[in-house]
C-alpha cells in the first residue's frame, strides 16, 4: 500500500468525477416530488407479468389471475425491503471510510461519497413510502446480506474489497429491477420508483466500478479475492432474488403444489424463462469481470469456479461479445447511458 502514497488520479477518472459530482450537485432525488404517490393501489401489478418467479413454469397455470398479482407486489416489496437494508449499511459504511481517512488523500472522491450516502438515505426512504402506499409490511432481513457485509466490509487501510462488493450487489440489483419494472404496462409509482432510483444508482455503479478500475493495482490481493468470491456471492444473490419462501406464504396460494418447495423452488430457478433474465442481468457485469481478470476463461481453476456456480454460458457469451467487438465501438456498458423508454 506505499504505492497509495505517490498515486494520483488518472485524467480519465478526474474526468468521471467531476462529472458525477456536479450531476448530484444539479439534481438529487426527491422524497415528495420525483414520484406520482397519489396512485391507486386497487389491482395494481408492480412489475412485468413476465419477470415473477412462475412464469413460464408449469406453476403459472396452477395460480389464480390475483395470485399471480400479489406475487408481483410480494415479490417487488421484498426487492425495495433489501435495498432499505442494502441502502442503510453502504450508507453507514462508506461513513466510515470517509472519518477513517484512507481516501483522505483524494478530495474529489471523498465529495462523491458524501453525495452517495446522501442519496442512498434518500433512497431507502423513498422504498419505505412505497412499501407503505402498497400496504407491504417489511420481511426479514436477508441473512447473506448481513453475512456478506459483516464478513467482507470490515475496515481496512484501503476499502477496495468492500467498494467492489457494494457495486456488484448494486449493478446486480439495478440490473434486476429495471428488467421487472422498466415498463409502462405495470404500476406508474412502481415504475418510477424503479427509473428515478436508477437514475442515481447508475452514477454509483460507474463510480464503483471506475474505483476498481483506478485503484486495483494498489491492493495486491483484491484479485486473488475477487477471484474466488464473486462467483458464489452472485449466485447467492441472483437465487435469493427469485426463490422466497415468505413472498410465497404471504401470496397464501391456494393450491398445495405450492407448499412443496422442493419442487417449486427448483423448477423456477432452473425454467427457461428465469434463465433468460438472469443471462441478461449477468451480461454487463460479466463482460466487466473478463476486462478485470476476475473472470479468466484460460484458468482452469477460476472456470471451475464460475462453471460450479452455474455461469458457464455467461462467460461464453461476454468472450464471444469481445471476440466481435471493434476497437471503435462504444462503451454499451456505461450504465449511465440507459435507455428508460
């Protein structure tokens, strides 16, 4: 870590920052005005039809039409309950970093940690009205958030290992929610909850994943790590994302065949549908894991990593993209550049 000592920031990422900063400086989030919360909540479906867990699985035909709506409020409602717990963690860890010191040395990053903690406080109090105005009373906390988080955020002389886990946990679920509720067929406040939300956590993503990007080489082992975690972490949460057993209990469906989740549980994480998302969530994160070497298709033992966690196909698909991509093409993965039509 001496190297920290003589870096300075790359034009690139002075660039980034100072961008970043005065898009949060121009507009932040507002808690009353960015959101119609004046919606009905009678009927309403919070994300696709397409996206709940049993589409496209013989599970669908066995549910009512109202089941299958509920299914979407639960199972939005226990998305926007993990981002409040998510949200209120990075906001008191990143905190830290910033009375600890270690980024002391770079002012501007420091300034966009203040205006991230801010909006993240924003955020989760934007996902507790809605649960509200839905009538979705809080779940349990996710136990492999905590374990993630009390594991692998403990302070260091250098936070870039829990930079990293917290944009991948972010990238992973933005990626999610706008795939279930980018879309003018659902909710208007579900929606909106959904793009304006996105609109700043793409900052963050960028932010994070230019963070690594600058400060790699200055944490020897964070590869090594990184490595040999992001596999099972991203599975974990990608599974966790689908398959709840509470969201399943409070849609209280009527037919037994739900209550066997030793069927039901894999027949939605493995039908065709689901594995359709999931390959389009992975794909941008993939193709950023190959540009790293977190992800390194000539290493048998990180493949097995990746293949045991049931990401074979994504890292074909992402080796595929750069075998095809042209020095000129653009960055398709700045996720500040999302299309919300």
């Amino acid at each position: 870590m001496s190297n920290l000592k003589k870096k300075t920031l790359s034009p690139k990422f002075t660039l980034l920052l100072e961008k970043l900063n005065k898009a949060s400086e121009k507009k932040q989030m507002s808690l009353l005005l960015d959101h119609p919360w004046d919606e009905p909540v009678e009927n309403a479906w919070l994300k696709k039809r397409e996206n709940i867990a049993i589409y496209g699985t013989p599970y669908y035909d066995l549910a009512t039409e109202e089941e299958r709506r509920l299914l979407s409020v639960y199972e939005t409602g226990s998305w926007w309950y993990t981002f409040i717990v998510f949200e209120n963690l990075v906001s008191e860890y990143y905190m830290k970093i910033v009375n600890h010191g270690s980024l002391k040395k770079f002012p501007e990053v420091v300034k966009y940690i203040h205006h991230f903690c801010k909006e993240e406080i924003v955020h989760a109090m934007v996902f507790k009205k809605a649960m509200a105005h839905f009538q979705i009373t809080p779940f349990p906390s996710p136990l492999n958030l905590r374990e993630i988080y009390s594991h692998n955020a403990a302070m260091s002389e250098f936070p870039l290992k829990a930079i990293y886990l917290t944009i991948l946990i972010e990238w992973l679920a933005e990626n999610n929610a706008m795939e279930d509720c980018n879309s003018k067929e659902i909710s208007p406040l579900s929606r909106a909850v959904a793009v304006e939300h996105h609109k700043e956590e793409a900052r963050h993503i960028e932010w994070g994943k230019n963070m690594i990007r600058e400060f790699i080489d200055m944490v020897p082992e964070f590869l090594k790590e990184a490595q040999e975690s992001t596999a099972p972490m991203l599975r974990s949460m990608l599974d966790m994302s689908v398959c709840s057993i509470v969201v399943y209990s409070r849609v209280g469906f009527q037919n037994p065949a739900f209550r066997d989740y030793k069927k039901l549980i894999p027949a939605v994480l493995e039908s065709e549908n689901r594995q359709k998302i999931n390959s389009r969530i992975m794909a941008p994160l993939m193709r950023y894991f190959l540009e790293l070497g977190i992800c390194d298709p000539n290493d048998d033992e990180n493949m097995k990593v990746w293949r045991d966690n049931r990401f074979e196909k994504d890292v074909k698909d992402a080796v595929e993209y750069f075998r095809k991509k042209s020095a000129g093409t653009e960055d398709i993965d700045n996720v500040m550049n999302k299309n919300y039509d």
